[in-house]
C-alpha cells in the first residue's frame, strides 16, 4: 500500500540565502547572528568578493553591502548589479548598510537602486521584518511578469485555434513584407477559408464547430516551417505566410492542404462533417503591392472569387468548366484533327510540324494550369521522328 511521504522536518527545510558584504567582521557577526534562525547566511568582506558571490550563487535572495569598504565600496557593487545583463542578479533586493544615518546618504543609496537603507544600530526583529518586506516584493514582481507573459500569450495568440491573431499576424508580416523588399527576396500569402463552418454550426453548434475549425488550424499548422506564420484573419478563415517563398512553392502547399482537407471529414453523433475549403494566394514574385496588408488583402480577394465561381458551379453543375470550352478556335480544331489521323507509329512532316507549332499552346496551357510540360521528352520525340 502506497502513502503519502511524511513532510520533511523544519530543520531539513532549505533556508533562503541572504549575502552580507561588509568589511567589519563584528558587523556581519553582529547581523549574522540577528537573521541566521530565519535565513542561510553568507559573508564576503569586500565589494569584489560580493560580487564574485552574487555571480555565481543563483540561491542568493537579498544582498546586504555596506557603503565604505576597501576594494568596490557598496555604491559600486550596486551599481554593478542594477546594470548587470542577468535579470535575476539585476533584480536582487539590495539593503545598504552604514554608521552614517544623515539623510544625503539615505537619498544617494536610493538613487543608486537600494531597495532599503539600514544602520548597523537597527535591531534584530526590524531587519528580519524589511527583509520579508523584500522578498514579498519580489515574488509580487515576478508574479507581475508571469501574469504579463500570459496576457501577451493570449493578446498574439486566437484563444479557440491557437493560430496568430490578426493584429499579430500583421506586424510580423510586416517585418517579413520590409526584409524582402530590401534583399529583393520572395513572399507569399495563402489565406483559405473553412467552407462549412457556418453550416455546421448551424447543424451541431458553435462548439463543435469552432473544435474542428482548431483541428483544421491544428493540422495546417503542423505542416508549416518555423519561419511561416499563421493567423486566424476572419471566423472560419486563416492567412499563412510564407517568407522566402515563391508563388509557384506556396501553390504547391496550397494544393497539397486543399487536397488534404477535401478528404477530411469527422463523424460526429452519425452527421459526417466535411470540411471544403477556397484558397487565395498573392505573391511579390508575381503581384506588385507597396505593404503587406495590401498583398493580404489581394490573396483575400482571390478567395473570395474562387469561392464565388465554386457557389457558381454547384448552383449551375452542367455548365462546362471555363478551363474546358465547348468549342476549340477552328485552328486548334484542325490540328487535333491532324494528329487524331496520323499514324500512331509514323508521323509525317505535316502532323510533326503541328505538334512544334503547338508547343507554345501546350506551354501556355500548362503555365495556366500550374502544371509542369516535360518539354525535353516532347522535342526529343520530335527529333526522332524527323530522322
């Protein structure tokens, strides 16, 4: 049978360190002995070596220094900590010690970043009590820094989905869009849109609905690079981007994604729940903006016309596709006809030099398509048929 470890005794509970600085062994015997009950002690008898503690016992709480002393005198030590490139030892609560109580010195060990002024008269239970008052302190700031770390968590990051925020996905697009115009580098922005968002919540609800759009945005952003960027831009839309990247990479992404979503689809109380999406895409490479917003709002526009010719598409499903005429130039028309009877195995001059003349057609054709002509193969089997 398992139980719960006793609490270890009061006597086994680590102490907090407080470091004394001070030339006069009878001061920091006499200080010693007044806070030893309550902390760790640890004497150094001159600024140098009080520094040297402070650098490198992180267990360190609060420093007590005294003003005059041989080597770094107490105003250079504090001074060295409140500028110190370490966070922890530039915010380590500092007690000034002296004989001298006139208020010039008070006033100088203040603005020098003392946290409290003693003389070595004060008694016991007043030190023990500034010392508390010390270190309430800090806890209390580094509770402050904690809590502003969460809130700058939840001000840059879309609470139901985990991507960027808008405003935050702006600046750091911002930085991006300004390093590509001065290097003459690459940008690209997708933004896609969760087709059925407003439909499923209307079938299942906001909750469900808002949980898949974060395993949407879960999933896209597992796929990204560490230097792309993702932000939730509108309801059910988000906006990627990518630095470095050019149109025809961020297509591909784009297609990959799109396929991938297509199929997706969640089961959820014997309802499937799909999850189609329309995609925009704006690139430096290939549009000419003057900011990132205004190449953001180009990638949206385009969304907003592929989802308009998708509705048109469902709505009017026996029209042909505009990538598919009815009817070919009668040019074309002749030249099909041309290779459809050739001979399979022979061509002859006249249907081998309509296939050189289509070339640029077909070229054109593949560049609309996004779609890559292995050319080398076609004017190698033109070749060949020549000889």
């Amino acid at each position: 049978m398992s139980s719960t470890p006793p609490a270890p005794p009061p006597s086994q509970i680590p102490k907090q360190r407080v470091l004394l600085v001070d030339d006069s062994k009878i001061v920091r015997t006499t200080i010693g002995r007044l806070i030893r009950k309550s902390f760790d002690v640890r004497e150094e008898m001159n600024g140098e070596a009080g520094w040297q503690a402070i650098s490198t016992d992180p267990s360190i709480m609060v420093v007590f220094s005294d003003i005059q002393m041989p080597v770094m005198d107490g105003f250079a030590l504090l001074e060295r900590i409140r500028q110190s490139e370490d966070s922890r030892i530039r915010g380590l609560p500092v007690i000034m010690i002296s004989g001298n109580e006139d208020d010039a010195t008070k006033a100088r060990a203040r603005a020098a970043g003392a946290n409290d002024f003693i003389t070595k008269t004060t008694d016991g239970t007043e030190i023990l009590s500034r010392i508390d008052n010390l270190l309430h302190l800090v806890e209390a700031k580094q509770q402050l820094v904690v809590n502003k770390e969460a809130v700058d968590q939840t001000a840059t990051r879309d609470p139901v989905t985990g991507a960027f925020t808008s405003h935050y996905l702006v600046t750091e697009g911002g930085k991006h869009f300004s390093h590509a115009r001065r290097h003459g580098g690459l940008l690209s922005v997708l933004v896609f849109r969760m087709d059925s968002y407003e439909e499923i919540t209307g079938k299942v609800g906001k909750t469900v609905a808002d949980q898949l759009l974060a395993r949407v945005a879960k999933l896209v952003m597992g796929t990204l690079r560490a230097d792309d960027s993702m932000g939730r831009t509108a309801e059910s839309t988000f906006t990627v981007i990518f630095p470095g990247s050019s149109s025809q990479q961020a297509l591909t992404f784009a297609r990959r994604m799109h396929e991938q979503l297509e199929k997706a689809q969640v089961t959820y109380r014997d309802q499937v729940l799909k999850v189609p999406t329309s995609i925009g895409l704006a690139a430096l490479d290939v549009d000419t903006v003057a900011s990132i917003e205004e190449l953001m709002k180009m990638a949206q526009q385009r969304l907003h016309d592929a989802a308009a010719r998708k509705a048109q598409r469902a709505a009017t499903p026996d029209e042909p596709s505009p990538l598919k005429p009815v009817t070919l130039p009668s040019d074309i028309d002749r030249a099909v006809q041309v290779l459809e009877h050739a001979d399979a195995q022979q061509l002859g001059d006249a249907s081998s030099e309509v296939l050189r003349r289509m070339l640029p057609f077909l070229l054109a054709v593949c560049r609309r398509l996004n779609v890559e002509l292995p050319l080398d193969k076609i004017t190698q089997a033109l070749r060949n048929h020549k000889k």
